[in-house]
C-alpha cells in the first residue's frame, strides 16, 4: 500500500503456474496517481489513479496471473469499463476484469507476453480500432489485407465488423481475443476454423460486444473434426442477437457458443439455429418476446439450451431426420412450441420430458412420421397455456402402456394431420378448457385404451365445431360436471366414439335435429351416446321451421 495521503491498502497478489528457477525475488511499488503515460495514446475517461512498478532481476521463464487491489478513491469513471494495462516503452491491454475495488488478470500471462520487470500495470481503457471484413485478397481470416484497415497486429482491443452485405466466409479462423464482434447490413458471416479447438474469446466493456443486428447472420461453421467457439470473459458482457446465430454441426457436434460470463439477449424477431453445443443457464440467455430457437439436429437428439424464455417466444424443432430420442433439455418453461421436421424419417419419442408450454403448440410436419409425448414413462401433465394445433403431421398422446394427459387451457384444432389419443395401451387423455374446431385431418385412439379421449372442463361456454376430418375408433368425448359445450349446428359424429354429457354439465344444441340416444340425426351421431338425466339442456335453433329437441335427453 502507500501512506501518500493517508494510509491504503493496494495489494498485489502474483499466482505463479510455472517458474523455471527454485527461487525468483519479485519486487513491487505501488504509486499513489495516474501513470504518467496514462494518456499517452488516447484521452481516458475510465482509469485509476494508482500503478505498479515491477523489478524482477531473474532470468529463465515462468507464467502467472495477478491480482490488484485499489481504493475506491482511486477510481474515475466507470469501474466496470476499466481493464488492467501493462506499461513498458508502450501500453499492453490483457484480459481481465475490474470491479469491487480489485483488477483480476483472466489469462495466463508469460515473461513473453506479460514481461514483469520494468513493466507498470494500471486500470484504464486501452483504444480500441475498428476492422471491417472485405474478403479483399483472400477468405483467410489472418491475411491483414482482408480487412479494412490493414489488421496486421492483432490486438484484444480489436473491433471486428462484418457489414458488406450477402454471403462471406471466414477461413483459417485462430484462437484471437478481441473487443467486440459487430454483423450489420443483411451480412451472413461464416467463421471455420483450420483445426479442432479454436476459441473466439470477446472482451469488451459496456455495450453489446456481440452484435447481430437484425437481418444478419453470423455462423460458427467449422466441418470435420475442426471446430469453433465463442466465450466471453471477463464476466457480465452484453451480447444482442437481434439477426440470428447459427452454430452449425460438424463431427463432435462442438461448434460452441458459451453464454457463460454474458448476458446474451435474442431480441426482437432474432433467433439462434442449433446443430452443435450451447453453453448457458437461464440466468445468461434469454429469448424475448417473437424470438426463436430453432433446433436443427438430424441424426441425433441434440440439447436444447438452458434459457430464459419469454411467453411469445418459440421453440422450434426443424432438423430431425433418423433421430428417435427425446432431446436434453426439454424440462423447461417454453414460450411456443412448432414441430415442423419436414425431413423426419422415424418416430420420435418425447420420453415425457416435455412439461411446460406458456403458449401454443403446434404440429406443423412430421414427415409422415409421429411425435409421441411418451412411451414407457407415465407423462407429468403437459401444461399447455395456449392452444394445441395440429395443421399437419402426426402427435400422439401416449404410445406406450402408462397414461399421458395433457391440459390445453386454450383451444384445440385439426386442419389436416393426425392427433392419435393412444397409440399404446395406455390412456391418452386431453383436458380442454377452450373450442374445439376440426376443419381436417384425422381425431383417432388406435391403441388398446378403450377411456382415451377429450374432456370438456372450461368453467365459461365451449363451442364445437366441425366442418370436414374424420373421427375414427374408439375416441371418447366427455362434457364433465360444471362445463357448457354449445355445439351449434355442428355433428360429433364417429362410428366408434363415445359421447358423455356428464351430471351437472350442459349442452347447448342449435341443431333442427335437437340430440338422439341413436341414428344418425342431431349434434351427436356418434356410437355410444349418454345424456345425464341431472345435465341441463339449451336448444336455440335459429333456421327456418322448428326444432325437434330429439329424444336425448328424455
């Protein structure tokens, strides 16, 4: 410390890893001011009034990180902006990270790369240059003559920005820290790397030091056994996703993005494309409202990230082709969810892993394949908050032997496809609280369970509605104690299913026909009919002529 003005506490603290002498004598002072060559290459606005001078007459090697306490007196400006700087002829950025009154040094630094003797270390902010990618010479990512300027002293203050528009493709991409990555101006960006573990590492202070701005893509695209990665340290940087990320697969599926040390915000309509490894906690990544995460493995299950995901957000599954595995991952509160795997070649099983989703869930393709929510696991109830949507495709319930429900406090409609209540001998139930519509497709139980079906339980007015599709096999529909299904002039029919108007329930018919115990007259016409003598009955035909109110309910 120093006793200038008054008595601080400044320590040092050096962690040697390696040192190539039994015994090494390390000395240190500690300045009470600004370095005198503080400003030497750029007005400051964020640095410390204190350094270290270092002497160290051993020779031989070693490696070490340090750390730096100061005063909060000491400080100007913004504490968190401030890096540790080495001072030695010129000034030497290093990763690292300053806040509560101490500077870490994030990386292992050497007595090549962070030289002790003769060099003073103090917080401030070293300038930072821009570099715009024009693929002028090359696609090598480390010919200096491809940017403009001319890159040809990398350095970790480095801003790198991909804005010419179209398709670019970054070769030969190295393990590099820089300040910040910008992608503008409907630019898709491919980086790949020459070999397997090359590590992107962004290093920035405040502001969004990864920035794919709206319409522009950046791929983390290595092939074979090569690999990429994007990590961030050190910790609480800003990363906006605003255009999309595409981490593409390659042979370990380790094409990387590690959320770790950011707070990565998918923003606006941005999404994040996946065949390869996300790293993150619903702490640093989160999908706001009209985002999406678009799970695109093929052969394999894949893990959906830990994340934050906003009601309006969607998980989308696009990518599966032979694949048959539930993905890890799927015990999350998801916003919407899409099935849409236009290439599916296998059945897929959910494995009941699927919980929670706030809003809709839909089923746009299945390939002529099926997604079933479960097998041999008996299903937590899926909570859906919106609507359960089949447009195309094939859901099942259950496929296997243990009930599965699911509870859609919104509606359910069929437009083509097939939603198949059990396919197994388990039960496949589905407890409605919203309308039913069919306009297509096909409403089947084509397992064993003779009870599958739909329960009617919304506590305000449920409508029916039917227009086209066929309701085969054993199907139960069930209007429980509490609820009213206004069926309009609609038909429930059905040559197997199963119609139950339970004690306490009501049924609004506005068929001419009114309801009949059999044939093929009035709102139900299917197999089995029962019709509570305790149920109550509104008939509000509206057409020409009179309505017959049927037999039903006598």
């Amino acid at each position: 410390g120093d006793n200038s003005a008054g008595a601080d506490y400044s320590p040092v603290t050096l962690s040697f890893s390696a040192n190539s002498l039994g015994t090494r004598t390390v000395g240190v002072r500690v300045t009470d001011a600004a370095h005198p060559q503080y400003q030497s290459n750029g007005a400051q606005t964020d640095y410390l009034t204190r350094y270290w001078t270092f002497s160290d007459a051993s020779a031989g090697t070693y490696t070490y990180t340090a750390a730096f306490s100061y005063v909060a007196a000491d400080i100007t400006g913004t504490e968190g902006n401030i890096k540790v700087n080495r001072y030695n002829t010129s000034w030497y950025p290093m990763v690292s990270g300053a806040s509560s009154n101490s500077m870490t040094i994030l990386t292992n630094q050497t007595q090549a790369t962070g030289t002790l003797n003769g060099s003073a270390f103090t917080g401030r902010v070293e300038p930072s240059s821009t570099y715009v990618w024009d693929q002028s010479t090359s696609t090598d990512f480390t010919v200096a003559t491809n940017w403009t300027p001319d890159r040809n002293t990398p350095q970790i203050t480095d801003v790198l920005q991909f804005s010419a528009g179209g398709s670019q493709t970054c070769t030969n991409v190295p393990t590099q820290t820089v300040n910040r990555i910008v992608v503008s101006g409907n630019t898709n960006v491919s980086l790949q790397s020459a070999s397997a573990g090359q590590i992107i590492t962004i290093s920035g202070g405040t502001g969004n030091n990864l920035d794919i701005q709206s319409g522009s893509t950046l791929q983390l695209a290595s092939a074979g056994a090569n690999a990429i990665s994007i990590n961030y340290l050190p910790s609480t940087q800003n990363a906006s996703i605003a255009g999309n990320l595409t981490i593409v697969t390659n042979t370990g599926y380790n094409n990387t993005y590690d959320a770790t040390n950011s707070n990565t915000l998918v923003t606006g309509t941005g999404s994040i494309t996946n065949a390869g490894t996300i790293t993150s906690t619903a702490s640093n990544l989160s999908f706001g409202s009209g985002t999406t995460y678009n799970h695109n493995y093929t052969t394999t299950a894949g893990t959906i990230p830990t994340a934050t995901w906003n009601a309006n957000s969607t998980l989308a599954f696009i990518g599966y082709t032979s694949n048959t595995a539930a993905p890890t991952g799927l015990g999350q509160s998801f916003g919407n969810v899409n099935w849409n795997c236009t290439n599916q070649a296998a059945t897929v099983n959910l494995n009941a892993g699927l919980n929670s989703v706030i809003g809709n869930f839909t089923i746009t393709s299945t390939n002529g394949q099926i997604t079933q929510l479960t097998t041999g696991t008996t299903l937590n109830p899926l909570s859906i908050g919106g609507n359960l949507a089949i447009n195309n495709g094939t859901l099942a319930i259950t496929g296997g032997a243990n009930a599965s429900t699911v509870n859609v406090a919104g509606g359910f409609s069929i437009s083509g496809g097939t939603l198949d209540l059990s396919s197994g001998a388990g039960v496949g139930t589905i407890n409605l609280i919203g309308n039913f519509s069919m306009t297509g497709g096909t409403l089947t139980e084509s397992g064993g369970a003779t009870t599958s079906g739909i329960n009617f339980s919304g506590t305000s007015s449920q409508t029916f509605t039917k227009s086209a599709g066929t309701i085969s096999n054993q199907a139960n529909f069930n209007v429980l104690s509490g609820a009213t299904l206004d069926m309009g002039t609609n038909v429930l029919d059905g040559a197997a299913a199963i119609f139950n108007l339970n004690s306490g329930a009501t049924l609004i018919s506005g068929n001419q026909n009114g309801i009949y115990a059999a044939t093929a007259n009035g709102n139900v016409q299917t197999l089995t009919r029962t019709y509570s003598a305790t149920a109550n009955y509104t008939f509000n035909y509206s057409g020409a002529g009179t309505q017959n109110t049927g037999t039903g309910f006598v």
